[in-house]
C-alpha cells in the first residue's frame, strides 16, 4: 500500500513540473542585451514591466558591454540590442545584422579623480584640454578596457587629444577588463582619473574618494539606440516581438516613463525618440 501511495504521488508530482514547464515555455519572451550603464541604472527593471503588462510580452535582460552585445547580436543570441557606440552600430545595420537603429535616449559621460583634483581638471575648457594634462603629468587614469561602448568613447577622446594611451598600459594608464562598478571602485582606490557614464555615477554609492570633476563638454554626448537583430540572418530570432518592444520604448508612454526615471531627485536618462 505504502508503494502505491509514493508511486501515486511521484506521479503527481512529474505531471506537476510538465505543467508549469509547458506553461513556462508558452509566456512570450524576448532577450534584450544592454549595455551594463542602463542595467545597473534600474531603468530597464522600472520600463520592463509596464511593457509586459501591455503586451503579455517579458523581457529577459542580458547585461554586457556595447562589444559584446554586437557580438551577440551577430551571432543571433539575442532579439535586439541596447547598446551606445553610433559607429559600432551603423556598421552592425550595414553588414546587415541588424534591421534598423533608433535613438531612444541619451545622458552624457563625466570625468572624475580625486577631490583636491591636482590637475584643476575642473577649470579646463575642453576634455581634450583634461586629457592632454592627464598624459603630460602622468596622472593614473583607469579604463574600462573592455570594448564597451565607454570605452570606445574614451579612446575616440584620447585620439582627439593626440594621445596613443596604449603604448602607456601598465604605468600610469590601467586597464580594468570590467564594467563601470569595478572600474570606479579601482579608481577610488587608487586616487585615479576615470571617465564613466553619468548614470552610473549618478548610482555609484562607494565615491568618497572620487569627485566629479568635469562635465557638460558637447564631446561627452552619450546617445543610446536600439537595433532589432535581422530575421533574415537569423530566422529564429523573435523580430515581431523586438519590434513591439523598440515601438514601444519610441512611443509617448515609453519615452515619458524614461524621462521620469530618476535617482534621488535626479533624472538619468533623456528620450529623444523620433517618430516614424
């Protein structure tokens, strides 16, 4: 009797987990790869389920740096991107990996180091004019190094103020390999240059030993676009889907509750979504 019982409810138990497996697999999903500054800014966990509720639809964030999510994208591992390296972007649509790339919001890159700032980085008059000190003094500056979309920004700058950063790895120019958190905390740690996107900074809570100390360049511009991954490279990828997303985002409503995403009192992101 007692084997029947067990046999009885191993049974229930097996048809119990078919269920809610088969269940899980009908919810409608798409995978959305974003650029590490937006994840960790909370805006995508504060978009992400107004959306849902309008469509059915959830969004399964995949957070890395705007290299990889090119790759991803490429490879057809995900629906769609979030990334911010305009030519990075414009050369995924033409070699025909993505659909199309819209603008959907912008903020801007910072440059911070250490309060008492002995460069007075603060009065300069351009971030090429920070850089080029930065390099004449040989003031440690930590990078990203690792392909992300600021990191890319960072070395178009340091091409701008003439400066071949790489020749000085390893002396007063380090490489972290790591996203935007890791690389502030080794900045505070070693009273060094850093440039970071604002947003991030804006949610970085262990800066006591960094300031901000240069903004509001027009160069610091830092615009964020979505691309849909193309069907046609990728038959498996749920384009529909991506595209109610990137509508959606685009739209009145999604750009509205971007605006409204804030941090203690502070706004993070900008829409700048054009209609079509």
């Amino acid at each position: 009797m007692m084997r029947y019982f067990l046999a009885k409810a191993i049974a229930l138990m097996a048809f119990g987990m078919a269920l809610t497996s088969g269940l899980a697999e009908k919810s409608p999903f798409i995978t959305l790869s974003s650029t590490t500054s937006i994840e960790n800014s909370g805006l995508l966990d504060y978009l992400i389920p107004r959306f849902k509720d309008r469509t059915g639809i959830d969004v399964r964030v995949v957070s890395v740096g705007t290299g990889r999510a090119l790759k991803l994208g490429e490879t057809g591992d995900t629906d769609l991107i979030l990334v911010h390296h305009r030519p990075s972007e414009e050369e995924f649509v033409s070699k025909g990996f993505g659909v199309k790339r819209r603008e959907v919001m912008y903020n801007d890159f910072i440059i911070a180091g250490p309060p008492e700032d002995p460069l007075d980085i603060g009065e300069a008059d351009s971030v090429e004019r920070v850089l080029t000190l930065i390099h004449k003094h040989r003031m440690p500056f930590v990078s990203r190094g690792d392909e992300s979309g600021t990191h890319k920004k960072e070395m178009e700058l340091w091409g701008l103020a003439g400066v071949d950063v790489q020749q000085y790895s390893g002396s007063w120019y380090h490489e972290t390999g790591a996203g935007m958190g890791t690389t502030l905390n080794i900045a505070n740690g070693m009273g060094a240059y850093v440039l970071a996107d604002r947003g991030t900074w804006l949610s970085f809570k262990n800066r006591n030993g960094l300031a901000l100390l240069f903004e509001n360049d027009p160069l610091l511009h830092n615009q964020y676009s979505i691309i849909e991954i193309n069907p046609e490279r990728h038959p498996h990828t749920k384009f529909k889907e991506a595209e109610l997303f990137t509508n959606w985002l685009a739209s009145s409503e999604g750009q509205q509750m971007i605006a409204s995403f804030t941090l203690d009192g502070q706004q993070l992101f900008f829409p700048n979504a054009l209609p079509q």
